[in-house]
C-alpha cells in the first residue's frame, strides 16, 4: 500500500498547475503537493498518478514518493479563493499527494545533460501510457539535485476516461513529436528492449493494486473495483507485449519544432491588442521559450 497521512495545514495553492494542487503540511513531519479529488480532472487523473507514477518508479525513473493524504476542508478554511475552496471542499477523504521537491525547477533544456537513454526510457514510458502531456510546451519534469523527476502523471491512461473503447486502442501509438525530450536523441528501441519484458502482468497488478477502492468504485460497465483493476492489468500487459505496434520513431526536428513555435507566437500576438504586443506572454515565458528554441536550434 501507498503510504497514508493526514494534512494538518493548507500552505499554498500551486497556480501554476491547470488542477491547481496544492502544498499541504501532513502529520509525518512531510511536505506535499496534494492532487484533490474534486479538481476538475477528477480522481481518473489521481489513479494515472499512482498507476504511471508507480510503474516508473519500478523501472528506475525518479519519481518523487506518493502518499495518500487524508483531507479534511477545514485545514484550508482559510485559503480566501472561493474557486479553490469550491475544490477543497468537496475532496474530503483520500487524495494524492506527491513529496515536494524542495529548490526544484521546472525542466528547460540545457539545465543539465539527458542522456538519450534516459530520455528514450521517459518517451517509451509516456507512449506506453499514452502520456502526450510531456512537451516542449509543459515538459512536467523537474530538475533536483542536479537530476531529472517525473511530475504530473496524471494525463496518461487517457483509455480509461472510456473503456467501452479501450479495446480498439490498445496498440494505438500515440503522437510523441512535441515530446519534451524529442530534441535528445531518445535511444526507444533501446528502453523498448530493455522494459517490454519487465512489465509483466505481475508487476502491474503491484502497481494497480495501490489504488484506493473508493476511486474505482461505480465504474460504468464493471460491476466491482477489483474488475476495473484485472482491466488496467489486462490493458497494459497486451499493450506492452505488443510495443512495436506503438514505438514512436518520428520526433520532430529541431526545424520543425522552432517553425510550430514561431507559428504559436506568432498566432498570440496577432490576438493581442496593440498596446500588450510590448508585454512578455502570460507566464512570462518569453524568455524561457526562447531557450527551447535556441536549445534544439
Ligand atoms: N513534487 C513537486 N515538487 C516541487 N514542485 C512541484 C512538484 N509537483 C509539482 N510542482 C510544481 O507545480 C507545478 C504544477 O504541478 P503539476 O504539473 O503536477 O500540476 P497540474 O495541475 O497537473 O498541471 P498541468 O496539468 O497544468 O500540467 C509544476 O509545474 C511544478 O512547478
Ligand atoms: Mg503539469
């Protein structure tokens, strides 16, 4: 099981996440950042979060350590944003909560040296998850200690938001060509030889196993938690086994990816009024973008 703690204090809303997570003081002594049930995403992108976030870490990707956090809205009475509180409020109960890295920063290229290997063994992960939320755009990679952390796993298992069609896509490939470490050289074929095997139905059921039953429950088309559990396994053994179908070959070239950037600035600007055309984008990540270009130029 996934260790569990309770929050004892709500410090900070993290806005720069679409779920909002928030940082939250538990009573292990721990800090974390705690994905809630009753974001927007819902507790599908809580279950991506530890099937994906679990698996990896069996590999031997660095992954920051999950606990389930017990969640009491009080804690948080006084966070003064009435749509934070609309999310705090209904996500009583169990919720995710991944160890903050303390000093860590978001992933640009030229932070640090990725070894294509390692950067083949993240991009194979993410195609065999159906992951497509590891771009250049929103890399969901931290740099800590002078190494590369998995953040943010929730997008993957996209299969899931519709079983009725997970069948159909089990060998889908998924486009990796905005990829976050496209530019690297990733060595696929290399992490394909190297982790098809060892995702075996045996260490998924360990990883599906740490999913809290009530985030499973009332499933359509399953009649109990434990059959949404042996589907997760089913899907992902038969999609391992069967990774030539889905290897991704095609990343985009450091041309190609400097021209979408070009065109993406260019179609922002042209939406702004005259008088912003001046001001760095939203983020002010103008600079930061301009890195990603110079980077992979
Ligand atoms: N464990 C962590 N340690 C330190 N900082 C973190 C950690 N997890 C997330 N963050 C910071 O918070 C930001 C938002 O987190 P995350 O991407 O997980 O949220 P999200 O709501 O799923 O975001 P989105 O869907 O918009 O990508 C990250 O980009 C990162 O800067
Ligand atoms: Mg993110």
């Amino acid at each position: 099981m996934l260790d569990q703690v309770t929050a004892l204090r709500y410090l900070d809303p993290l806005r720069a996440g679409g779920s909002v997570p928030g940082v939250v003081e538990t009573d292990d002594l721990g800090t974390y950042v705690v994905k809630f049930t009753g974001a927007a995403q819902g507790a599908k992108a809580l279950v991506a979060e530890v099937i994906v976030g679990e698996l990896a870490r069996r590999l031997g990707l660095r992954v920051p350590p999950l606990v389930l956090v017990d969640f009491d809205p009080a804690v948080a009475a006084h966070e003064p944003d009435t749509e934070i509180q609309d999310i705090l409020r209904s996500s009583a109960g169990l919720n995710l909560g991944m160890d903050l890295l303390p000093g860590a920063r978001d992933f640009t290229p030229g932070a640090l040296p990725v070894d294509p290997l390692e950067a083949g063994r993240i991009v194979w992960l993410d195609a065999l998850t159906g992951n497509v939320d590891r771009t250049v755009h929103n890399p969901n990679l931290m740099v800590w200690h002078r190494r590369l952390w998995l953040i943010d796993n929730g997008a993957g298992l996209i299969f899931h938001h519709r079983w009725s069609g997970a069948a159909a896509s089990v060998l889908k490939p998924y486009p990796m060509n905005a990829h976050a470490l496209g530019a690297f050289r990733p060595a696929v074929a290399a992490a394909d030889e190297e982790f098809a095997p060892r995702v075996t139905e045996e260490l998924l059921r360990e990883v599906v196993g740490l999913v809290p039953e009530p985030w499973l429950a009332d499933e359509p088309g399953f009649d109990s938690p434990q059959a949404v559990r042996d589907a997760y396994v089913a899907h992902l053994a038969e999609r391992a086994a069967g990774s030539a179908a889905w290897l991704p070959t095609e990343f985009a070239s450091p041309e190609e990816l400097r021209a979408a950037e070009e065109r993406r600035a260019a179609a922002t600007m042209a939406a702004r009024p005259a008088w912003l055309k001046q001001v760095p984008n939203r983020h002010g990540l103008a600079q930061v973008e301009s890195d990603w270009t110079r980077h992979i130029g």
